[in-house]
C-alpha cells in the first residue's frame, strides 16, 4: 500500500486497539474477538468526531449526505471537527471501533449490528439511512438465476467472510435455505473482478457499487434487494453511553439533522451532491467520473428514500422489517439471544433531525453551480437506463 494516507490510519487505529489489550478489548478484536468488557464512561468528544466506514474506503458516493452537509454547513457549529475513517475491510471492525472508542459513529449493516449485540456492546441505531435494503446479488452476464433458490448448492463470492452475517439473512427472507450456499472468501476489492473471471456463481454488491463496477467495465446482471427483499440495510450506530450523556447528546442531534439536509438537498439535486462529494473526494472523481458518479449516487440514494410518503422523514427505521430482521436471524442460527428491536434500534432522535427548512435546502440544492461536465449529464437518459441490468 505503500504511502496510501487511508492504509496508515488504518494501521494506526489497529496498534490502538492492540495497545488497549489490558483493558477494554482482547488482542484479537480485529480478527473476532469479542469485547471483554464495557466501554469507558462518556466524555465530551474530542476532536476529530469520527464516522467509521464498514466497507474499508470512503473513496465512494455512498456517504455523500455527510459531504453535502460538511460543505453547505448543514453541521452548524458542532464544536469540533468531523471527519470519515475507512476502517479495516473487516466488516465487522466497524462496531469494535465504536465499542472501544476509536471512533464515535459507524455505519454497520443489521447482521454486523446484532454480531455487536451478541457480542455484548451495548450499541444503537439511532438514524435508519437504509430504508430498504441496498444489497444485491451480481451475476455474470447471462449466467442469472430466475429465482434465488436456485444458488441452493452454488458458490456466492464475499469480499470478506464477515459478509455471510449479510447475505445469510437476506437469502432466508426470499427463502432460500443459507447453509446449501457455500460462501468463499475472495478478498476485497478483487471479489467482483473474481467473479468476472469466471469463480463462483455469483457475489454479493450492493447499490452505489452496481454502477461504480459498470463504469470499470465489469457487466454483471443484479437481483436487487431493494426490489426483492423486505430487509433494512445499513444504518447510523452509536454507543448507548453518548445517548445518556447530555452535551453528547445534543452534538448527536445536530449530526444527524445535517445527515437529513443533506439528503433532502441530495433529493432535490444529484448532480449538485455529486459535484460536492467529488469536490471532498478527488480520486473517487477519478475513479467514477461524471456519469457513473451521478448514477452511483442515485442507486444508493434509493435505497436511503425508500417511500417518503410512507415516512416520518429522512432516517425513520422501518420498525417491522428490523423485528422481523432479527426474528430471521435467531431462526437460522445467526443470533444466539432474542434481540429486543426497541432496544436497540429507536426513531426517537428522527422528528428532530428532519426540523429543518426545506425550502432553503432546495434553494441551495437549485443555486449550486454545477461543473460543466455533470451539467451535461442527460438525467432523463439516466432515469430510462436505471434498471437495464436488473432481473427482478
């Protein structure tokens, strides 16, 4: 990785938590160990407060509602500093991080959520930007399935072996028995380009990533979750601890109000956010370009709306598809325990974070200078070719 400034931290949040080992967490909780103890009393947050990325980058379009947010000042003065880590490609690191304070807030899916819960950290969902589920089944081209059932017996490529928690619950929901699937491990990021070249029947992505792996020439056909599955997606998780202590409190509500701006405004304008998250993120803008950005954007922001007349607004979990989250995972094996869903993931903080002026945040989307190159993406062509590789 060489100079890589994203491997460094990396690394150096990893030697934090080895040189934690006396205390909070065992030697191995980067590579499955478990909590062995609670986490420490809160404290005023330092600063940088830090999101945790679950997938080892931040070099995409997923997140830009925090982008937005940072760069039309939807934050207001928050006292200190933000900013993103991309965490090891371990999905599960992201809610050890949090559990051991190397970072304040992350972005686990539901199954990396209950590993922490199982795990005994003590760890909420407070805002449910995966309305719908985002993950997706890629295929080769051709080579698709009619129905899900049909993997039954074949081969499901991973980026990481923590991924199984994702897929297992998923494949169960459509009802596909999970253990006739055999998983394997073919690293990140060459899992989709091992697909390609012809291992395993299919791989989980998700939307964002379906575009992002089109622009680099890798043509797969997708049954996407978003159409097929009943299952939430990723989500906002912090620590209980912050949630009772009053002054973190308050910072959190602020947070997330600029996380709910930041997708109105993204709502109102693609392009224009996609102009912001290129503008923080210049090798993401070399890597997507004008096109499969905007589109990139536009797949996860779907997943993030959902149906917003159906909707307390930007953020509301949907409450029966987590119960029933959770109930899949105790049938297959996954949870050891009954997880009590109102206890760990809550739209208390979701009326707050949504009281902001619409108006204004479409004026600003509407104001926003675009760069040439995104103005000239045609939106409507954008819309017809949405869903050209999807089979379901």
């Amino acid at each position: 990785m060489g100079g890589d400034p994203m491997a460094h931290q990396m690394m150096t949040r990893r030697r934090l938590l080895q040189i934690s080992a006396g205390g909070l967490v065992t030697t191995t909780v980067l590579g499955g160990g478990v909590l062995t103890s609670g986490t420490a009393e809160a404290k005023p947050y330092n600063s940088p407060f830090t999101w945790i990325s679950p997938r080892g980058t931040i070099e995409v379009m997923d997140d830009y509602p925090y982008w937005v947010a940072k760069e039309m000042g939807y934050f207001g003065d928050l006292g200190v500093d933000t900013d993103m880590e991309p965490g090891p490609s371990d999905g599960t690191a992201v809610v050890k991080f949090l559990a051991v304070q190397q970072a304040d807030i992350g972005f686990p899916s539901p199954g990396v959520l209950s590993f922490a819960v199982n795990a005994g950290m003590d760890l909420v969902s407070v805002f449910g930007s995966g309305f719908l589920d985002l993950f997706n089944v890629a295929f080769r081209k051709g080579q698709a399935v009619k129905n899900l059932k049909e993997l039954e017996g074949k081969t499901v490529l991973l980026g990481s072996a923590a991924w199984q928690s994702i897929c297992d619950p998923m494949f169960a929901a459509v009802g596909v028995d999970p253990k006739k699937i055999t998983y394997v491990e073919a690293g990140w990021p060459t899992w989709t380009t091992a697909l390609a070249g012809g291992q395993g029947d299919a791989c989980l992505a998700w939307e964002g990533l379906r575009a992002d792996l089109g622009a680099k020439g890798l043509d797969f056909d997708y049954w996407l979750g978003m159409r097929g599955s009943p299952l939430p997606s990723n989500s906002l998780v912090v620590r209980r601890a912050d949630l009772e202590d009053a002054e973190r409190l308050e910072f959190l509500k602020k947070y997330l109000k600029g996380w709910a701006m930041g997708s109105e405004f993204a709502d109102r304008n693609p392009r224009a956010a996609t102009a912001i998250v290129f503008k923080a993120l210049p090798t993401t803008k070399a890597n997507y370009g004008p096109r499969a950005g905007t589109e990139s954007l536009m797949q996860i922001h779907r997943t993030f709306k959902g149906d917003m007349t159906k909707r307390a607004g930007w953020g509301e979990h949907n409450i029966p598809a987590w119960d029933n989250f959770f109930k899949i995972l105790k049938t297959i094996g996954q949870s050891s325990i009954d997880i009590e869903t109102a206890r760990y993931v809550t739209n208390d903080f979701i009326a707050g974070a949504n009281d902001f002026d619409k108006a204004k945040v479409h004026a600003d989307a509407d104001a926003y200078a675009l760069p040439e190159d995104l103005a000239a993406i045609d939106m409507t062509d954008v819309e017809a070719k949405f869903y050209s590789n999807v089979i379901n």
